[in-house]
C-alpha cells in the first residue's frame, strides 16, 4: 500500500490513559479492630466510620468481632456483618490469636480483600498474602512497638510486624504524613496517606457532665486509653500546679495496663479536683468535650489521635505535645491550639494555668484552623481513597520492587 501523493501517515496512536478502575461489589474483612458497634478505641471507630459508608456503596463488609467485646448483641449492625472469632483474652495474646482464627474465617469466606488493621494483628498477613487469593491490605495507626506498656519480648514480636508491615502487604495504607515519611525512608515503600476523619459536632446537653462532679467551663479534659506513652501521669503533676478550683477530668480506662492506671490514681489521691470518668461514649463524651475549658494531650508517641480531631471539631482550646502528628492537625497554632514540648512539666503547668485562667477567645486564626481541620479530615474523603485502593487491588509485586532501597528486599519479592 502506498500513500496518495500529498498526504501525511497518519499520527501515531498514543497508548490511552488508564482510568480508575471498574466499580464492582466487593467482599471485605476487617480484621484487628475488638468490635462493633465502637466504644473506645480510636480503630474500632476508625473502622465503624469506614465499614458503614463502604457498605452504603455496596460492599459487603465483615467486621471480625472478638468473642470477648460485650457490646455486641447481633450479627448485623447497620448493614455491617459482625462474625465473632475466638481468642485468648490475655495482653499478650488477644489481638494476635484473633487475627489468627478471623483469618481463617475470612479465607473460608472467599473475601475479595483482608484488610489488617494494626501492626499486631498484621503478624498473620501472610496467610492470605501468599495461601490465597484475597488482596492484603495494612492500615498503621501508629509504630505499636514503641508502646511503652510493652515488655522486650512483646516489643520483639512487635518489631517484627513493624518490618512485615513493610514486606507483606498488596497495600500499606498509613493515618499520617509522618507515617507515610516513616515507610518511605525505612522500607522504600510508597505507602498511600488515608488520614481519620472526623464529623462536626452539634451541642448536646451540658446537664451530662453533672454526674462526674464536673463544673462546665471549670475543667481541662484528657481523653484515651490510660497507657504511659500518653503521659496523664506528667498531665496530673502539672495540674496539680494550677492554683484554684479548676478541676481535671480524665477520660478513659486501662488498655492491659492496669498498674499504670493504679499508679495514676495514686498520684491524684491527694488533689481531689482530679476525676476519673472511665470510658464515656456518644453524646456523654460529647459533652465533656463540649464543656471543658481546655482539651489537653501531653502524648509522646501517636499516629493521628481521633481524640485531638474530635477536641478541634468541638471548638474546645487545645494543649498538645509538639510531636509531629499533632503538628499535622494543628499545623501553626492559634491562640487556642498550643504548643508544649515532649516531658516539659514546667511547660505543661504554665500552659494550662494560662488557658485555664484566661480563657483564649476564638479569633480569625482559631476559626481557620478549626475549619481546616474540618475540611481535611473527612471519613467520606477517606471511604473515596480506600474505595478506589481496593477496586485497584494494591500495587503490584514489581512496582513495590521498583519503588524499595532495599535491594536483596526486592529480589526477594520480585
């Protein structure tokens, strides 16, 4: 064949650009989370928040509820399947003999994805990883074996989920920037940033602080698992610094740590300002942020703490240790969003009796923030980015080679 005199080849076909993926129903396992419908815990909510909209696509979504986690009375909760599985409720062995039989029960059950949430439970991601067919998928909501409620041997085991979290995943998905950075300079891998969300609250009833003893406005809040790694031992010696009628409320229980609990309460055995409330949950916790003069989290070590999201969307002020998470949320800092470094008690004491005695007002810098935060943070931003990651089914075994520093890693994976 030849072309007519005067007229071009025509051009050459580009290759077209891949689009998103086809929607199709999924299947999907959630496994390391304690339970459903969430009490405490920032990943039973994390995972409630994302199971609930996944299922409202259509997906089916199985939730893997531990035969120890007394809230659950049905195997459906709204749309969610709750199957409970066995295990040995004991610090050491509840979550990672869990993930093993809710593993099992997700292989039997032909899922499309196991999704791991946690750096324990991702011990057994091998089994579905390399023995069948489901894609694996790995959420870190923080670098577990740098808990201090954690021992050497515990810390071992711990480490080495840290370093298979790395290795065995289709998909390492992580809650912060800093634990996308983590990944990417330990393991070269490129993990995929799907931040917690969190809902703009409306008012609720002030009348629910009233049964803990607490005066509205006349009171700092912490609210968490009562683990040393958040430090409300350094928060009650700070305020117990603070001049005055103010009053603490500390908000939470033990996680396996019930010495550390016991210590806490010896040490506001002689300030009588101090409350414990336990665990509170709904419209009750709600309330105690809503009508605390300051929210206050002195941690040392987190991933993205759903409570300082929750203590922003309320409006309430905020102190928070100056680690990298919280400066993710809190980015600059307004006149009620502060700054104390890591294990300053002076700092800590000063800072609270300012806000606590002045109370910050709200100007055009804390309402940006606050709106921000709202913006960023949102479970239907996030349900779109796992969605999509799913319909994908993760990168494949080259890119993830292509993509490491670690070269014997990547022959090993190839």
């Amino acid at each position: 064949m030849t072309l007519l005199d005067g007229a071009r080849p025509a051009p050459a076909r580009e290759a077209p650009v891949p689009g998103p993926p086809a929607w199709r129903p999924l299947r999907i396992a959630m496994v390391g989370q304690k339970g459903l419908p969430a009490t405490f815990g920032g990943i039973e909510h994390h995972v409630e928040q994302l199971a609930v909209r996944l299922v409202q696509r259509g997906h089916r979504v199985i939730v893997y509820c531990r035969n120890s986690y007394g809230t659950r009375d049905a195997d459906d909760y709204l749309g969610i399947d709750l199957v409970s599985a066995p295990t040995v409720g004991t610090k050491h062995l509840d979550a990672i003999v869990h993930s093993g039989t809710s593993t099992v029960r997700a292989i039997a059950a032909g899922v499309d994805v196991v999704h791991y949430h946690g750096l324990g439970p991702g011990l057994v991601a091998p089994l579905p990883r390399y023995l069948a067919r489901p894609k694996v998928f790995l959420t870190v909501h923080g670098l577990d074996h740098q808990r201090s409620k954690w021992g050497p041997p515990a810390k071992a085991v711990l480490g080495l989920s840290h370093w298979m979290s790395g290795h065995v995943p289709d998909e390492v998905i992580v809650v912060s920037r800093a634990l996308q950075e983590h990944y990417e300079q330990q393991f070269g891998v490129k993990a995929s940033y799907v931040p917690n969300g969190t809902p703009q609250f409306g008012a609720v009833d002030p009348a629910l602080v009233a049964p803990f003893g607490l005066r509205p406005g006349r009171y700092a809040v912490a609210v968490g698992r009562l683990v040393p790694e958040k430090r409300a031992d350094l928060l009650i010696k700070a305020f117990r610094e603070v001049p005055g009628d103010f009053q603490l409320a500390i908000v939470g229980g033990s996680s396996f740590s019930n010495d550390y609990e016991q210590h806490l309460r010896e040490l506001a055995s002689t300030d009588d300002r101090v409350r414990f409330t336990g665990y509170a949950y709904g419209e009750t916790l709600s309330a105690l942020y809503q009508e605390a003069a300051v929210f206050v989290q002195p941690s040392a070590l987190e991933g993205l703490p759903l409570t300082l999201l929750e203590a922003v969307s309320h409006g309430v002020p905020v102190i928070a240790s100056d680690i990298s998470p919280h400066q993710e949320v809190l980015r600059q800092g307004s006149s009620r969003h502060r700054y104390v470094a890591v294990d300053d008690l002076p700092q800590l004491a000063g800072a609270l009796r300012s806000m606590l005695e002045v109370p910050p007002v709200v100007d055009g810098a804390a309402k940006d923030l606050r709106d921000a935060v709202l913006a960023h943070y949102s479970w239907d931003a996030a349900v779109d980015q796992l969605e999509a990651l799913y319909l994908a089914g993760g990168p494949s075994r080259a890119t993830r080679a292509a993509v490491t520093t670690q070269p014997p890693r990547a022959a090993h994976l190839a």
